[in-house]
C-alpha cells in the first residue's frame, strides 16, 4: 500500500465521519427496562475474555487503522499513546507497506515503543506469506494478529486485486503457522454466518464481524475514483447488528466493529454476543480533532458509562450483557425473519436465566414471563421449524 493511499484513506474516513450515510442499525436494537434489575457499581467488572489465549482488561478497543506514511505514523503515536493510557488493546493498520518498504518500519513499531505493556494485534490481509505474516508480529512484538478480508473495497478500489480464491486456504496456512492468536476481520462490510463457520474451521481464534453504519471502505475507494462511477457500492454489505445476530452460536467468539458510536452501541454488541467492540473512525476522528487528551477523555469517558450501564442492566460483566433482554425492531427485524434467527427468544432469554429483577445473577428464574423449561422448549420447537443449522 503507497503513503499516499494511507493519507487519502484518513482524509476520506474523517470527511465520512462529518458527513455519514445511510442508517445504523444498532438504532433498531433496545434493551428491555427493568427497573428492579440493578446492581451496586462496585460489582461491575469491565474485564472479558474474548477467545482462548485473549484476555482483555476492558471490552473495548481501538481497531486496525495506520501506518505506512509519515502522516500515520504519527497517528500510530498518539493512537498508541491512548491506548496506553486507557488499558484499551490496539490494532495496527495493514503492514504491507513495510513488506514493501522496510524504510517505513517505524510508522508501525511506534506503536508497541509507546505502549510497551498494552496488548497489540499486527494487521495483514489475506493474501500475506506466512513469513510476511511472522514479520509483522515480530516487529510489534504483537500479541495477536489481524488477518482483514475487504473483497467490497477490493473491487471499487482502482488498483484493486481481483482474485480471491486464495484467501481461505492462505489463512488457513498462517493460523497454522504463528505464535500467537489469529483473529479475522472484515472492514466494514460485515462478516455473515456462512463466513464465521468457514473461518471457525480454518483454524482462527476469533472473528470481528466489522460490519456497515460506520467507515465505509466502498465509498472511500470510490471517492479516489476520478468518475466516482461505483457509488452504486456504497452501503454494501451487513450491518454490525445484523452479523452479531447471524453469528449467534456459530462456534467462534466474535468481536464487534462497524459504526459503534457511542457507549450504548457497544453495550448492544455485547448483549448480541460480542466479546468486545472495537472503534476506527470515530476514535481518529476525536483524535484529529482534539489531540491525544481528547481520545483518552472519549475512552475514558465510554468506560465509565459502559460501566454505568452494566450497573442498571445487572451485568456484573459485559459478558452478562448477554443475557439482558434484547427487542430487535425495523429492518433489522425483517432480516432476522429471512435468516431463521428467533428475535422473540432475545426478548424473553432473561427469565431462563434470571439475570434480571433479582441482581442475583444466573439461574435463579427470577425474571419476567415463563420458566426456563417452556422457554428451552420453544427455542427448541422454534430451531426445528425455521431449519436453523450451524
Ligand atoms: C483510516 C482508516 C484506515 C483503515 N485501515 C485499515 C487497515 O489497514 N486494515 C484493516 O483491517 N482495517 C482498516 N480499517 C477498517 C477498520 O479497522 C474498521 O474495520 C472499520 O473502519 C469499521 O469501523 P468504524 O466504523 O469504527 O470505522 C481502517 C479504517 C479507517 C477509518
């Protein structure tokens, strides 16, 4: 990848962070309110355990961005420096332009210099060797490592690949080959079911469904278009929401990125399954803004709410989130019903576990509507009927 795509990347990211388009569906996901469901904030934890061998301090994270550039180097700096700040883990931006141009490798390494403790994911896409793979963790002596897949952006971007074939057995290979966790993600086009069970059985550790409502890699490409003549793509794509759901009990943990705008976004990407949730653009947007102070203020500021939240809602964890009660609405609703997947039971699953009225936690039957009996033998009568398979 060229300096100069990084840069134009950045500048167009942050003009669709002034000027979105299209809706977010995380609007069409509310939470039930139960008003004697509450917790005492010191019970809440903000700690997750996203996939064997990830372990995070707090449930959100800055996600794959820069590096390449001068210009993005210096984000790396301060995004890292953030990062340190908050305890939030951080992903690097793709590392290809350091296979190009080794001269570049300080753009990326800044970002374990100033965050010497933190937990760091190396980026690749997915047509890396697994020797470029290796590098790119070893130069960020990285904890994780990110392998993106962005067929969408592939295609609108002019000196895109076209070839895609290759893409699952090359992960395949590198999940076999390194040290450390894998975790795939998409780049805001969204990751469905069909791909999570395919990457579940290519060996990686996790996927991040990185869905559409928020940076939109179609529209940043088409905007380096001189013609802008594939704005047809713009909004391609699932939705973040919309992939937590299709995702559910798809055996492998999933992180959410895509459009998360504030906390509430992320309290409903975990209540939909997420182990964490990650932000791009709108984190460098306050960065470019306001300066290093104001990303740790926003950070900060999203932990705490988070918490306050969890507090309310009675989930000592973000993984308690969980089993809150979910209402699913609007289009969101309208894919649920094509792709089998039982709203009702997200509506309803706190009284199987009475994670809410009691602040007792699990298992007490505590909640609203039936016992958990009845309710198992619905969702059971409910799977039969909508064929709903792995
Ligand atoms: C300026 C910019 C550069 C990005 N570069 C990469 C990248 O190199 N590798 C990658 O996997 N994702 C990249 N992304 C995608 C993000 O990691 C994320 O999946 C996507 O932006 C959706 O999240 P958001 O809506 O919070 O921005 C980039 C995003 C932005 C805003």
């Amino acid at each position: 990848m060229s300096a100069q795509r990084k840069d134009d990347h950045v500048r167009l990211a942050i003009e669709q962070q002034h000027v979105p388009l299209g809706g977010n569906q995380f609007d069409e996901v509310s939470f039930v309110h139960h008003a004697l469901a509450g917790i005492d904030r010191p019970e809440v934890s903000p700690a997750v355990s996203v996939a064997d061998g990830i372990a995070w301090p707090v449930p959100i994270y800055i996600n794959a961005m820069t590096g390449g550039s001068v210009k993005t180097g210096a984000i790396n700096r301060d995004l890292a420096t953030a990062a340190r700040e908050t305890g939030v883990p951080i992903a690097s931006g793709s590392m290809h332009a350091y296979f190009k141009d080794p001269s570049c490798a300080d753009t990326f390494r800044v970002l374990r210099r100033e965050n010497p403790r933190g937990f760091v994911m190396a980026n690749v896409n997915a047509t890396a060797s697994v020797a470029d793979a290796r590098r790119a963790i070893d130069l960020l002596e990285a904890d994780a490592l990110q392998i993106h897949l962005n067929t969408a952006q592939e295609t609108v971007m002019p000196e895109g690949d076209r070839s895609f074939s290759s893409w699952a057995p090359r992960i395949e290979e590198i999940a076999a080959a390194v040290e450390v966790p894998v975790i795939v993600k998409e780049v805001g086009n969204g990751l469905s079911r069909q791909t999570v069970l395919a990457l579940a059985d290519l060996g990686v550790r996790a996927a991040d469904v990185g869905g559409r409502g928020g940076t939109d890699f179609a529209r940043i490409e088409n905007g380096r278009r001189e013609a802008g003549e594939y704005a047809f793509m713009h909004g391609w794509g699932q939705s973040t929401a919309a992939c937590l759901l299709d995702a559910q009990d798809a055996g492998l943990p999933v992180l959410a990125s895509g459009g998360v705008r504030d906390p509430l976004d992320v309290a409903r990407a975990l209540a939909l399954g997420a182990g964490a949730v990650g932000s791009s653009g709108g984190f460098l947007r306050t960065l470019l803004d306001g300066g290093v102070p104001a990303l740790i203020g926003q950070i900060t500021a999203w932990l705490d709410q988070l918490a306050a939240l969890q507090t309310m809602l009675g989930a000592r964890t973000p993984a308690d989130l969980a089993r809150c009660d979910l209402l699913i609405s609007g289009s969101l609703r309208d894919f649920c019903a094509d792709r089998g997947i039982p709203t009702w039971q997200l509506a309803r699953r706190s009284s199987s576990t009475g994670s809410t009225g009691s602040g007792k936690g699990s298992g007490t039957g505590a909640g609203p509507g039936s016992g958990s009996g009845s309710i198992e033998a619905e969702a059971e009568a409910l799977h039969e009927m909508t064929g709903r398979t792995r």
